[in-house]
C-alpha cells in the first residue's frame, strides 16, 4: 500500500480509501448487510487500507450503524470520516443544512451511530445557499477545539466557494479545511480547470469519489448502454453525468492499456486517477472482496508515459476559459519562465502560443 498526507495536515491515509455507499439498503447501490460490511472493511485493513469515507445521509444513518459494529476493537487503527449537510428527514426541513443547529445535532447523531467519540475527517457535504458560511466555519471550529473532530473537509464545491471559505478561515483565525472530496475521473475531468490549481495553490488535498464514474469503467458495460443485472448502473441507473459517445471512445481505449498490462479496466482507471496531482486519497468500493481487493491493487500499477498520454489524448476535455488565457500569460509569453523552469520547455508541456495559429 502506497501512502500520503491527508492534504496540509501531518495524517497519513491510504492512497486508495473505502467508500461505503453499498452499505444498507437505503440508496439501492449494493445492499450490504452487516456480515457483507464486517467482510468488506476487514478485506480493506488487511490490504493496507487505513482510510474509511462515510456519511450521515447513506441509507439514513444505517451505513454509518454498519461502519461503527464492524470497527469494534479497531477504531483507532482506521482514519475515519463522515459528512453533514444533506437531509435526514422528509418532514423536519431543519434536519438539513450546513447550520448550527443541524451540524450540532448530526455530529452527535453520527458519533453515537459510529460508535466512536471523535471522527478524524468531518466533511460539509455541498455548500450551503441558505446558511451564512461564517456560521457553518465556526460551528466547525468549535467541534475541532472540543475534540469531537480533528480535521475538516468540504465535498462538491464550486472551487470559488472554497476559496471563499479558506479566506475566512484564514482571517478570523479558525481551523482550516484540509481536505476536498469531488468527483474526478476518465470521463470526468472538469477538475483540472479549476480545481486542481486552487488545490496546488492552497495544499487542500483532493478525496476522489466516483474515479469508476458510477462503474462505468469497469468496462463491464455493452456499446448499446445496457448494463449486466447486478451492477449500480442496472439497479440505479447512470451515476454521473457524462456524453455517451464520448464515453465509449475513452473506454476503448482504457480497455486496450489494461490488456497490456493484463489488468482490469477498473484497475487502470483508478491507477490513472491516482497518478493525478493533489489527490489525497481515491474512494474505492465493491459489492465483492474480489472487486475490492482488484481495486486496491492499482495502486501497485505502474503505468508507462504511453499509457497515460494516450489515455490523457482520449479524455481531454479541452481548455476553456479564462484557463487558456492563464496559460498563455504564464507559460507562452512570460519569460521568466524559460529560466525558472527550463525542463517543461525540452519536453514541450508548456501552453503552446496560440496566437496566429492557423487550422
């Protein structure tokens, strides 16, 4: 198992974390019981895997109920997370949000659930529009001084959000975020427009989540879009948003690196996700041990140059803008550049001058 600094803070996670979606049978994406649980988070410790990812809203509670039973005498070997934002009732709208009110209760609802009196890694699950965000970023504080909470971390964000909340932070001296857990992938990479760079800027370490894009590269799915019975597509239907056709082109080539390497598509999709800059950790999770254990060996893959460059050609997902005019000052015209950083000119990864550029 290969490890790394859960974002600016001094812990240390598996670079491949366990996801825990499947567990209960609230949100139909695996239904595991109790024994499946036990046997999936055993699977992960005995692997190396140190980092388990959860939430209050997976089935309601109940994931959070199988996770605490299955970590009996041996919570303080894992590093554990949970997330607080989204409903926990059809009918008490205050049992949502990112308020007081709501994450006072949640994290005490969570801690009982867990079966533990801190959580490592406390996530806001999405941004707030109706709570001021001075009031969620003190709650957090506070949780880090009571000891109920050592980090915190934010999920599915606009990265100006972040931004936003890392400068109050920061000016009215309250415990920082150190973690951001968003959806990354092959067919997925928006990213790297935004995201990435405030990450590098900032040291917030990136949590993937969903680097299979809901499974689909797996591989496991037909050119027409059917999915085997059994599968998350089948029983919920496409996870993430992405085009189709585009899809199929990026598969191709995804399963033609994998028999090279003799692999799983799933394998050398979370191996490319995990060669990506500022990424902390990626969510893995599987209805099998068998699937789990595939998943984690990519962190044991090497990928060659051909490799990722052909499939880094295949998923590109262009550059818009304001990104290429970035680029185009920092790399193409400022000179400085060619002094300070003089490799990136021999290998040719600087933003080509696009200036006079004829088709």
């Amino acid at each position: 198992m290969e490890y790394r600094k859960l974002g600016h803070s001094g812990l240390i996670v598996s670079a491949v974390s366990l996801g825990t979606m499947q567990f209960g049978s609230g949100m139909n994406m695996g239904n595991l019981d109790q024994h499946a649980t036990d046997e999936m988070v055993k699977c992960a410790l005995d692997n190396g895997v140190n980092f388990i990812d959860t939430a209050d809203v997976y089935s309601r509670g109940a994931s959070e109920t199988l996770v605490g039973h299955a970590l009996k005498g041996i919570r303080k070997e894992m590093v554990l997370a949970t997330k607080v934002r989204l409903p926990m009732s059809d009918t008490n709208f205050n049992h949502s949000g990112a308020t007081r009110v709501n994450i006072r209760r949640e994290i005490e609802d969570s801690l009982r659930r867990l079966q533990t009196d801190y959580v490592d890694l406390y996530q806001v699950h999405g941004w707030d529009n109706h709570t001021p965000l001075e009031e969620t970023l003190r709650t957090l504080d506070d949780l880090v001084h009571e000891g109920k909470v050592r980090y915190i971390g934010l999920s599915n964000y606009y990265a100006w959000q972040a931004a936003t909340a890392l400068g109050i932070q920061h000016e009215q001296h309250l415990e920082r975020f150190v973690t951001a857990q968003l959806y990354y992938s092959l067919v997925g990479r928006d990213l790297e427009h935004e995201w990435i760079p405030l990450s590098e800027y900032s040291g917030l370490g990136i949590l993937v989540w969903s680097p299979l894009a809901g499974g689909y590269l797996s591989g496991k799915y037909k050119a027409d879009g059917q999915a085997p019975k059994g599968t998350r597509f089948a029983e919920a239907g496409q996870f993430v948003p992405f085009d189709d056709s585009r899809g199929t082109r990026i598969l191709e080539v995804l399963r033609n690196v994998a028999r090279r390497h003799e692999v799983s598509p799933a394998r050398t999709a979370i191996a490319w996700t995990l060669s990506r800059p500022c990424i902390s950790s990626v969510i893995i999770a599987g209805r099998t041990t068998a699937h789990l254990e595939d998943n984690i060996k990519a962190v044991d893959m090497e990928l060659t140059d051909e490799d990722i460059a052909q499939l880094n050609k295949i998923s590109d997902p262009g550059v818009p803008y304001p990104q290429w005019m970035v680029l185009q000052l920092n790399e193409a015209e400022d000179p400085r550049l060619k002094v300070l950083e003089p490799d990136k000119f021999q290998t040719g990864e600087t933003w080509q001058d696009l200036r006079g550029r004829t088709k």
